[in-house]
C-alpha cells in the first residue's frame, strides 16, 4: 500500500460537499460489481454535515440503500435515541432519508440496551455482532470494511481512541472507553486493529484547531502519542482536509481539490 493521499478543500461546507460526492460514487462502484458495501460512520460535526450532503446531493438515488451495511466506528456510551449518540446524528442527517434495510444497520448497543449500564458486556456484543458478519475470506473475528470514516480531535484522537489511554494498545476488536478526556466519559470503539483491516480510511478535518495534529499525524508520529497516526487502510488512505485544517501541513504533503 501507498502513503496516504492528502486532498485540501477550500471550506467546511465544500468539504462535506466533496466527500458526499465521493462517498456516493464509491458505494455505487461497489454495488455495480455485486457486492454489498460495508461502511463504518464517525461521528463529530464535519461527519454529520457530510451526511447532511449525502441526503441533499440529486445523485443519492444511484446508491441501492437496502443493499448496503452501516457499522460505526465509536459510540458515547448513552440511552438509545440521546441526540449525543453518533446513531442518532447519523439518522437524522441521512439514513432516516433512505430506504435501508434495517437488519444492515448495526448500532452499538446503548446504555438502556440489553447489557443494561454496562460498557464492556455492550462492546463485546458489538464484537460477536462484527464476528457474525465476518467471511471466511476476512480472515479473522471483524468485516473487511469498505470505507471507514474517522473524523480527528484536537487531541489527535480517532473514533473513541485517546492518547495514552489504554484502549490505543488494545487488541480485541471492540473496546470500551472508561474516563474519556472527553465528555460523555463512558463510549465504545472499534479498535486500531479492527480500524486497519478496513481496505480505505478516510480521515475528514476540519477547522484550524485541527491543524498543529494533522501535520503531526502525517508527519511521522507514533499511534500511542497520536492515535490518528494510525489511521490506515490497508488499500488506500485518504486525509480529507479543508484548509484551515491543513494549515500547518508543508505544501509537499497536499494538493489543492478544489480553486
């Protein structure tokens, strides 16, 4: 596999513009070759607004919704339906519009679920669900997914994977995140290795706040230190970035998307 590819769009609201066309152009790719795509959701605002243009963009039609799976990367450990769950956000910027096919849709379970408050029962029923979903040509216990999204903290963290916490090093395929530096403290995430086995990453920033981390995390930094750093594909890597977010990149790291 190649280095990551690094693409700056000129503002946030042309980001989300972009990867919307791309994430559509890629589902459909996909299904013209028979297959069911898998695609793992992120949250933060940059992932809603882009979902926000999927569910606005005339080419949505082209993407079959029922033949397609929806896992997610993390989950702020809450009762189902609380408007900070990634679940929740996502359906209401996008898969509340499309007709999906609901035995496709995989949630993490919420804190009122079956495990009741319990984070860690709850991220290994995510785990048995990713098992059950996994082939024989994936060659372990998760899905070889499609497309991750990731969005990246100021901290450098990816899905619920903060620095120098435990969870970074963990190796199982879902983990639960205890004493989150960020609020809620309690989530569930997939792991680095669950995260790489994924054939694209991509990584979509922005804002300035974003920048000193971006440049560090392409800039050889190690995963504990930077949990973005290892956000890789095992096909292809894609930074997404609007300018304020590569603001601090050297220009040799990225190309220019868009005037």
């Amino acid at each position: 596999m190649t280095g990551p590819s690094v693409l700056v769009h000129r503002d946030e609201d042309e980001l989300a513009a972009a990867v919307a066309a791309r994430l559509i152009t890629r589902m459909v790719d996909i299904q013209a070759g028979g297959i069911v795509p898998s695609l793992v959701l992120t949250g933060g605002g940059i992932a809603a607004k882009t979902l926000s243009a999927v569910a606005k963009s005339p080419a949505r039609g082209a993407v079959d919704w029922k033949r397609l799976d929806v896992w997610w990367g993390d989950e702020r450990f809450l009762p189902s339906g609380d408007p900070e769950r990634n679940e929740t956000q996502a359906r209401e910027a996008l898969l509340d519009a499309v007709s999906l096919d609901g035995a496709r849709v995989h949630p993490m379970p919420p804190s009122d679920g079956p495990d009741g408050n319990d984070p860690e029962a709850a991220a290994e029923r995510y785990a048995e669900e990713l098992a059950g979903a996994a082939r024989p040509q994936d060659h372990g216990p998760t899905p070889t997914f499609d497309v991750c999204l990731l969005g990246v903290g100021p901290d450098g963290h990816i899905a619920s994977l903060f620095p120098g916490k435990p969870a970074v090093v963990d190796e199982r395929p879902v983990v639960a995140v205890r004493g989150s530096p960020k609020p809620p403290p309690v989530r569930i995430s997939l792991t680095i290795p669950t995260i790489q086995k994924s054939r694209e990453v991509w990584v979509v920033v922005a804002g300035a706040d974003k920048a000193k981390v971006v440049n560090m995390a392409l800039s050889g930094a190690g995963p504990q230190q930077l949990p973005a750093a290892a956000a890789v594909g095992s096909q292809r890597t894609l930074w997404l970035l609007d300018r304020a977010a590569a603001s601090a990149l050297p220009p040799s790291l990225g190309r220019l998307a868009s005037p």
